[in-house]
C-alpha cells in the first residue's frame, strides 16, 4: 500500500500545544487514556524495583566457590533493573504522574515475586521465572500499547528485550552450574 501524503493542520497543532502547555509531553496527539498506561506503568516499576531487590539479595546469597561463578551476573542484572526502574520513573513523570515507590505495597504492585532460593540452583530458578514473568506481561504490554503511546511502547520494547537477554543468561547460568555438578 502506498503511503499517503503527510498532510496535518499546524495552526491547529500550534494552537493545542499553547493552550494546554501545563500537561508538559502530553498532548492531543496522546491515544491511549494516559491514566491507564501510568496505572500499567506504575505495575512496572513495581516489578522493575522488586527484581533489583531480588537479585540483589541473591547476589549476597550465593556464597561459596560456586556462588563464586554467578555472582557477577547477579550483580550486573539487579543494576540493569535498577536502570529499568529508572527509565520507567522518567517516563511516569513525563506521563504527568508521581512515580510510586511506596515499599509498603511493593511486591503487591509487582508482577514478578521476591523469592529467595535455598540453595544456589533453586535462587537461579527463580530468577529464571521472575524473568519469564516479566517477557510475558510486557510483551502483553507492548501489545496493548499499539500505536496509542509509541514513545512507552518503545521503552517498553527495550526493557523487553533486556529481560529477554537477563533470562537467557540465567539459562547459561543453569546449565553451567549443572554441568559443574554443583547444588
Ligand atoms: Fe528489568
Ligand atoms: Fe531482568
């Protein structure tokens, strides 16, 4: 199909955007109710701050020579989601929305559990689920989103496909930590 000439009223634009100037980054141009992707975004952050915690946890868990060999990944993971829960922050604030780090209701909120493992495989399994939690509810939310609000669905895009990232290397990290025979 070929694509239709870009055809849109400026003034009009112009005049929108001097008029509801206090809404910052939302404009007219905004699909989506912006309260329901600030609601969905909050759930996010939530789980974003609750897999930090996690991994950070078990960053301290692993103990040992063979903790030894999974705690750099840990680490590296609970900072990567402490960036995620940063990106979504902005985002909510650019939305016109307090972010909600209330610790009171935190794991309600999140979509991904804080578990801690008894031992080293169990805590890597958990991790495991925690991602693969995370892969299926944002890919539903990048699903969702469409075309209402492009700018979060890319951010979610890109969280997304870090996640993706953090599950498959807790799957090399399983498979390692098997092969060594260590439990
Ligand atoms: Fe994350
Ligand atoms: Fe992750």
């Amino acid at each position: 199909m070929p694509i239709q000439a870009f055809k849109i009223d400026m003034e009009e634009i112009r005049k929108r955007a001097r008029a509801h100037m206090s809404k910052g980054a939302v404009t007219s141009a905004y699909g989506e109710d912006v309260d329901r992707v600030v609601a969905v975004l909050q759930e996010v952050l939530a789980t974003e701050i609750v897999c930090e915690l996690r991994y950070r946890a078990h960053y301290y868990a692993a103990t040992g020579l063979r903790g030894e060999i999974v705690k750099p990944e840990l680490l590296e993971h609970a900072n990567e989601e402490r960036a995620h829960a940063e990106r979504v922050a902005e985002r909510i604030d650019q939305l016109g929305a307090l972010p909600n780090f209330d610790p009171a209701t935190l794991t309600k909120r999140s979509h991904a559990a804080f578990e801690v493992g008894a031992d080293l495989v169990a805590l890597l399994e958990e991790d495991l689920v925690a991602e693969r939690v995370a892969v299926e509810t944002y890919t539903e939310i990048v699903r969702w989103l469409g075309d209402a609000d492009p700018t979060t669905r890319r951010l979610m895009e890109s969280i997304l496909a870090e996640e993706e990232h953090h599950a498959d290397d807790l799957a090399g990290l399983l498979e390692r930590v098997h092969e060594l025979g260590l439990r």
